[in-house]
C-alpha cells in the first residue's frame, strides 16, 4: 500500500480527507467513514456511498463529541484515573464500538491528536476483529495528521 506521508505537502484538512478516504476504502464492509473535531464538535470531513442529509451528519458530529466527552463520561474518565493513579490531561477512552440493529459504529481517537476523531460505519456482518485491525493500521500509518 503507498501511504502518504503525514510530514509531506497538504494542510490539515487535506491529511484528514487523505484519512477519511482510505479508512472508507481499506476497511473491510466500510459504508462510510469520517473525522470530527472534539474541540468544535463539527464535521471535518465524510464519505459515505449513500448520500444524507446535512442534519444527520450534524448529529453524528454531535453525538460523537457527547460519546467521548460528554459530562458523565468525563467524569468515569476522571474517577479512573485518579484510581489507577494516572496523572495525564490525556482522554482515557480511546476506542468505542457501538453496534446498532444493522451497523457497526467505529469511534477512535487520533494517536497524537485527541482533539480528532475519526468514525467508521460498517455493516453489521462485519467481521469485528478485521474492522478494528483494518481502521488501527489505517490511523496508525495515515493518522499522525
């Protein structure tokens, strides 16, 4: 596979659709992948092979910023640390599966950049093991944006 170089020419958004557009064709079922910024809750960059509308990518946006950094969340976050000893402003959730009736819902959060996440939206006859080693190695080569 030829990556591209996350040091090479490009700014931020185009290392980001660069992102988006590999986890979409390189993950195993993918139907669509995206990148939300956690500080704004806005949608960075999607594709899908279906089109939606603005209002349900909005959400989702939104609904990722509450999955990851929602109050509660944060607190669970916090009581962990504080119990296992760990002195970091680092988020504690890294990765979250969600399944819904016919989809897998991939959130991961960007090594080096946790103020973006990138989602992956697979049929649920994914096989899981694949979906979470395919998008890891996509972010792990691609993702240092």
């Amino acid at each position: 596979m030829n990556t591209p170089s996350n040091k090479g020419p490009g700014n931020l958004t185009d290392r980001i659709g660069i992102l988006v557009k590999m986890l979409r064709s390189e993950v195993p079922d993918c139907i669509a992948s995206g990148a939300i910024d956690m500080t704004t809750g806005m949608l960075l960059a999607v594709q899908t092979v279906d089109n939606h509308p603005a209002e349900v990518l909005d959400l989702l946006a939104a609904a990722t910023l509450e999955l990851f950094q929602g109050r509660n969340v944060v607190m669970i976050e916090e009581i962990w640390k504080e119990r296992r000893g760990v002195r970091t402003d680092a988020h504690y959730f890294q990765e979250i599966l969600v399944n819904s009736e016919n989809l897998a819902h991939l959130f991961v959060r960007l090594d080096g950049r946790d103020d973006v996440v990138v989602v992956v939206v697979c049929r649920k006859s994914v096989n899981v093991g694949m979906l979470m080693a395919q998008a890891r190695r996509v972010v792990r080569e691609v993702g240092r944006v």
